[in-house]
C-alpha cells in the first residue's frame, strides 16, 4: 500500500486532501504541526480539529512540535525585517523552512514514509526531457498558491502531492461534505497565521518593537508629518499617513538607519526595475543569459513581462517593460512561463544604483 503523510493545519483544504487520498486506496498518516507559543493561539483549535479528521478517516495522528523552528525562521525573521525597514513576506520562508523540509524530515526519519502530501492549490509535475521538477499554477487561479511555493526544493517537489491542484475550490466545499467531514463549512483563514492570533500585523509588531517617534518628509526632506515607528509602513502605502498634502502621497522609501518615512505622489513609487536575492530556479537551471517571463511582485498583482537578468550570489535583475507601482523589498518576486514557474526570490532593492 502506497503510503503518504498528509500535513493537517485543521482547515477544509488539508482535511479534505487527507480523505481524498484515504479514499484512493493511500496508507495516509496526519501530521499537524505546533507552531506557536502561548496558550490560545491559533494552533490549538486546529490541532482538535486535525485529529477530530484522523479519528473519523481512521488513521493515526502525529503533533510535531516546532515552536522554537517558527519562532526563529518567522517570528524573529518578521521582527528584523521590519525593524530594518523592509516588508518580509512570511509564507514561502515558513513553507520551505518551517513546513515542508521539517515534514518530510520527520516523514522519512519517524514514519518510514518518503512523501507528504498538504492541501495547497498548486501542481507538480515531472519533466523527463530536463530531469527537473516543475511546479505549476493550481486550475484554480483563483486559489492559486504557486507564488507562496517558489522556494521548494527539487527534494522538497519530488517528494511532495498537492491533491487539490487539479480541483476548483468549489469542488473541495463538495467533496468535503459528501464525506461528511468536521471542517467542511469552517470559514476560510483570511490572514496571516499571525494577524489572525494578534489581530493585526501592527499588533504583532508592538509585542516586539517599541515605538519610535521620527519624521514623514518628502524628496527633498521637508517634514510633513510624524510617525511612531518605520515598522508601521511599507512601500506604496497611502492611506494612514496623518498628514494633508494637495496631492496623493505615497510612502515610496523607508530609511530605518535614519528613522525617516519617505513620502512622494504616485510616479516617484513607480520603478523600472529592481534587484532580487535568494533565487531558486524551479523549472530550469540558473540561465547564462537573460530571458523572457511574466513575473509577479505580489501575491495578488496580475503577472507581467520582464526580463530576468542572472547576476552573482543567487541574484537577478528584473527589468520590467512598463515600470511597476509598489516594488517592496522583502516581498517575493515569482516569474513564469505560463502555468509554470521558472524561478523566484526576496526582492532587494528597487536596483543597484
């Protein structure tokens, strides 16, 4: 019997992806991990329900506890991230380091088990011509999660099942139900794991970082205003900036040495290109040259056409063919070649002059 371990946060996607691959005939054995300290967090309703899942499909349940992995590879990289003034995006870092690598760790070491299985929307795929795997936007664009996976492995694809890549979001709500299982109608998680146990990203930060009072000021360093701390802002934000101006303004820099919000209307944060760090190419080998893709700077931007330039030390370049609005250092950049990504990294600055 073809064995699998399916990693259970308690939700309806990874409950039903236990019970999709169950009903296929699979030896399935749940895993949920611990991620958070502190009595209350999210954690603990969706471990009850992860093992309420295991006992109905009838199939052993394991609690891993990796606080201490979340709070140094999240909890601590947000922290200094912020606090230097950049935007990190938690997601792909928490997948690579905090999910999948310690879940197939645990998988192969404890379980005698050489795959897992999660219910994210996004596929794999083998691609025999180049001895490489691809990993590919779920049908659901929609639900799409391949931005937030970009950093997987080759290990980490190879030895991973995404069961709801070929599915619509709709179709999980269904078979859900039709087995009857315990999360089928529980609401959608709408944030970060962390905004929803501090309530908001800001809450989360003034656990860690006290408030600092500095200047908003413009270009030319006029003072326009106050603030209590860069860690409050990120790139492209208008809204809450407490000061009136004739015209839009938009945070288009912070400078966290100096502890200065540097504000400007619309076109001064908009750039041509951008510099972006700790690639991984997915689909392909590290190109010699240039090459063509679309590429997106955020989760939700539509992708468009850029020219990826390789540089040293896991670095590109990305020229983009229209300048782009809001590229915030420390958010992933992703690019494909249609469904399937190519590569992704953290970007860095907006470029290297």
């Amino acid at each position: 019997m073809k064995k699998v371990v399916v990693g259970l946060s308690g939700g309806v996607d990874s409950s039903t992806a236990a019970a999709i691959l169950h009903n296929q005939g699979y030896e399935v054995i749940g895993l949920t991990l611990w991620l958070m300290k502190g009595k209350g967090q999210c954690c603990s309703e969706g471990m009850i329900d992860a093992a309420s899942i295991c006992e109905q499909l009838g199939i052993p349940h394991h609690v891993v506890d990796i606080r201490d992995v979340f709070q140094t590879n999240i909890v601590d990289y947000l922290v200094a991230g912020y606090s230097s003034g950049i935007t990190p995006l938690p997601c792909s870092q928490c997948n690579k380091t905090v999910k999948f690598g310690p879940m197939l760790q645990y998988a192969r070491e404890n379980l005698g088990c050489d795959r897992i299985a999660t219910g994210h929307y996004a596929r794999i795929r083998y691609n025999e011509a180049t001895g490489r795997y691809e990993l590919l936007r779920a049908i659901d664009r929609n639900k799409d999660q391949s931005y937030f996976l970009y950093d997987l492995s080759q290990d980490l694809l190879a030895g991973t099942v995404f069961p709801l890549g070929e599915m619509q979001k709709s179709d999980t709500r269904r078979i859900a139900s039709e087995y009857n299982l315990k999360t089928a109608d529980k609401p959608e998680s709408q944030d970060l794991c962390l905004v929803e146990a501090n309530g908001s990203m800001r809450a989360f930060l003034d656990k860690y970082l006290a408030p600092k009072q500095g200047d908003i000021v413009d270009m030319d360093g006029k003072v326009l205003g106050q603030h209590d701390g860069v860690h409050h802002y990120t790139i492209g934000q208008r809204k809450g900036l407490g000061i009136a101006a004739a015209e839009p303004l938009y945070v288009i820099a912070l400078d966290a040495v100096n502890n200065k919000v540097i504000v400007g209307d619309r076109t001064k944060a908009t750039q041509p290109e951008c510099t972006v760090n700790r690639v991984n190419w997915v689909a392909i080998a590290e190109p010699a040259s240039p090459i063509r893709a679309e590429v997106q700077i955020r989760y939700r931007s539509h992708p468009v056409p850029v020219t990826v330039i390789p540089l040293e030390n896991s670095r590109v370049r990305l020229v983009f063919d229209e300048p782009q609005f809001s590229i915030t250092p420390g958010q992933a950049a992703v690019w494909y070649e249609g469904e399937k990504v190519l590569g992704g990294g953290i970007i860095e600055q907006f470029s290297d002059s």
